[in-house]
C-alpha cells in the first residue's frame, strides 16, 4: 500500500539529481535574462536595465538555494512547513485586504506610510505587494499558491489512502476540506485584486480534483458548474452588461471589451494590439539586439507581462519558437515526473504543479497572440519577479526530491 508521506530519507544529490530538469532550467533562466537585457529599448525610461539584470540574476541564485534546499533535505518536513507557512501568508494577505478596501476605498489615501517609506505597494490598480527596502517587492500570494498545492495534495492523498470505495457523502467532506484552505486566501487574492492568479489556483485545483479517483458524478457536476457559468456570463455580457456590472467591476470587464471589441475600445486593447504590430513587423529574424526599432512600436510591460511579445519583436518568429519549446520542454518533463511518481502525495503534487505552469504558460502566450484576454499572468521563469521565480524554484526543489525518490525505489526495485 502507499504510503502518504515521501520517504524520509535523503537522495544522494550527484546520483539522483534530475539533470534534465537543470539544463531545462539553466536554458530558461539564460533566456529571461537575454531578454531582460533586449528590452531595454521599451523600459529605459522607467527602470534601470542593469539593476532589473542584477535583481534577476539575484532571485535566480536564491532560488537555486531554495531548491538545493528542498532537495537535499528531503520532503517529510514539506506539509508541516506549508501548514506554518499558510498561516503566516494569510495575516499578510489579510493586511494587503485591509490596505486596499480602508486606505484605498473608504479613506481616500495612497495608504498606510511611515514617513517616505511606504510598506504595502500600489501598482496598477492592485495591492499585491510588500515592499521590502534594499531589496524589492515580496508578492505572498505567489507562495500562496505553492502552499494551495502542498496542502491540498495531503488532503487528497490522505483521503485516497486505503480507501476501497468513493462515496458522495465521502468524496463531499474532500471538497469541503479543500474549499476550507482554498478560499479564504482565493477571495483576499481576488480583492487586492488579482483575477489572475485567482484562476491560475482554480485551474491547479481543477487539476487535482480531476485526478482524485472521486465519484464521476461529482466530476459531471464540478464540469456542469464551470460550464453553467461561463456561459451565464457571457450571455449577461453581450445581452445584458448592466446586470453585469453590478457584480464584476468595470476594471475586469474592459479587458473582455478589449478582447473581443479590439477596435470600439482601443485602449483597453492598446497592450494587445501594439504587441501584435511588433511582432508582425519584426518578422521571422526580429529587429535584433540594439539594433533600431521603429519609434512608432510600443510593448508595454515589456519585462513581465510581454515579455513573450518582446521576444517576437527582437528575435522574431524563431525566438517566440525558441521560448515555446523551453516552455514545452518543461511541461512534458513534469508530466513525466508525475506519471514515473510511486506515491500519491507526489502524484497529486505534480498534478497541481503542472496544472499552474501549463496554464500561466496558455494564458501568456495566448494573450500576447490576441486569442485570450489580458489577465496579467506573466510567463514562467522567463518574465521578470522574484517572488514568482523563488516560489517556482521552491516546486522544483519538491520535485527534484520526487525525482530522486523514484529513481531510488527503481533501482531498489
């Protein structure tokens, strides 16, 4: 029988290191970084090129540490840790919450400051961000989700475990518990806001669910539910937008207008747009590096966002190709981890981890290219943010342990 915990004891680092995984992740950071540096035409004039390059290098090198970390030690120590760790997110997320409804809605400040220094950061609409002097930006909930992961993973493994039969009744107090843990930090996330990074947890969840072994008629139910919605929004959107209005705030909605009525709202659809002029324009070479680029383009968000876009505009058609299949790489390398795992705590954490990388990786993409609405969802590992690369390296190190315990029960097999 399964057992629900990892094995408690450590890998032997040089036998069963995934180098795979590594050269994978060596190749994304090179390009991250290579981009970084080419976008310096579209970002110039608000950030410094060479400090965005230290920092990135920077949250790669601490990122690795983390992953060594988790590596070397072992997974054992992995639930109770995100338990301590989920705890500590949710007070910082609840102090985002209070900063963004009080000092942003009911008292009109900028927020609370301390003399010049001002600890929670407001960008572009949102209340996401610790800010950390010195340093930079803390984002709790890109961690958040990592702890999502973690902690629903136990939660379904423990459910699964010598489990003969799946009831309703049973299969009901799994989502319970899960909708427990998962949305009181999905709903602060949602109010700073972030829809974004809301859907990247719903899909993950989405993921694990389906892979739980529950009864199929919840399945049918869960689908029936997600269709329901989507189509009732819709039909509200195009037939009757003011009932609409009065539960999704005109800031989520104009990214639709932008998206589906490009040219009725031009400056919802002015990212979309511009990027895709840029890309069209640089052609199958791009425009290469330092070489000049017509004044009349414009990438905003050129080092998070649209990095991908900034990538067809210097290097063209081939460059996008490049990033894809690095991108495509590490998806079907995970899902090879996942199908290789012994243990169901390692499945469904593989499961959930896919699930968030394959779908920031559609959206982004998706996106740029104009077939899906903007959310904000930057591209893994390559776009610019610490949080979102160390919480990301922080996966890799648990899946590096994954890797090293299966090929350990191989060889012992």
């Amino acid at each position: 029988m399964n057992k629900l915990r990892l094995k408690k004891e450590k890998p032997n680092i040089i036998n069963f290191v995934d180098k795979k995984l590594i050269v994978i992740l060596v190749f994304l950071m090179c390009a991250s970084l290579l981009l970084l540096y080419s976008s310096a035409p579209y970002i110039a004039s608000n950030f410094s090129v060479k400090s965005l390059l230290i920092k990135q290098l920077m949250w790669f090198c601490i990122g690795s540490v983390v992953l060594m970390f988790f590596m070397y030690n072992g997974n054992e120590f992995v639930v109770p840790f995100f338990k301590l760790l989920y705890i500590i997110l949710m007070v910082l997320l609840i102090f985002l919450c209070i900063d963004s409804i009080i000092f942003q809605k009911i008292w009109p400040i900028r927020g609370l400051t301390f003399g010049s220094y001002d600890p929670i950061l407001f960008v572009n609409g949102a209340t996401s961000w610790y800010n950390i002097p010195g340093i930079g930006s803390f984002q709790p909930s890109e961690f958040m989700k990592i702890c999502l992961i973690v902690l629903n993973a136990n939660i379904i493994a423990e459910h699964n475990e010598n489990k003969d039969t799946s009831t309703y009744q049973d299969d009901f107090r799994l989502l319970l518990k899960m909708a427990k843990i998962s949305l009181p930090p999905m709903l602060l996330i949602f109010l700073q806001p972030d829809t974004g990074l809301v859907f990247i947890i719903i899909i993950s969840l989405f993921f694990m669910v389906c892979s739980a072994s529950i009864n199929k008629g919840w399945l049918i139910t869960i689908f029936s539910v997600i269709v329901i919605t989507i189509s009732v929004f819709f039909i509200l959107f195009f037939f009757q937008p003011s009932i609409l209005h009065q539960f999704i705030s005109q800031v989520r909605l104009s990214r639709i207008y932008g998206w589906i009525y490009p040219d009725q709202y031009p400056a919802y659809s002015y990212q979309a747009t511009q990027s895709i002029i840029a890309m069209g324009s640089a052609g199958l070479n791009g425009y290469g590096i330092n070489n000049a680029i017509p004044a009349a383009l414009h990438i905003s968000e050129a080092h998070t966002d649209f990095i991908f876009a900034m990538t067809g505009t210097i290097f063209g058609g081939i460059g996008m190709l490049i990033v894809f299949g690095l991108q495509f790489a590490l998806t079907t390398h995970l899902m090879t981890t996942a199908i290789k795992a012994k243990q169901l705590f390692e499945k469904y954490f593989m499961i959930g981890t896919i699930g968030i990388i394959f779908y920031q990786q559609i959206q982004n993409m998706g996106m740029v290219l104009n077939i899906l609405p903007i959310t904000g969802i930057t591209l893994p590992l390559v776009s610019y943010g610490g949080s979102s690369l160390i919480s990301y390296f922080l996966l890799f190190g648990i899946t590096m342990n994954i890797y090293a315990n299966t090929k350990n029960s191989i060889q012992n097999y």
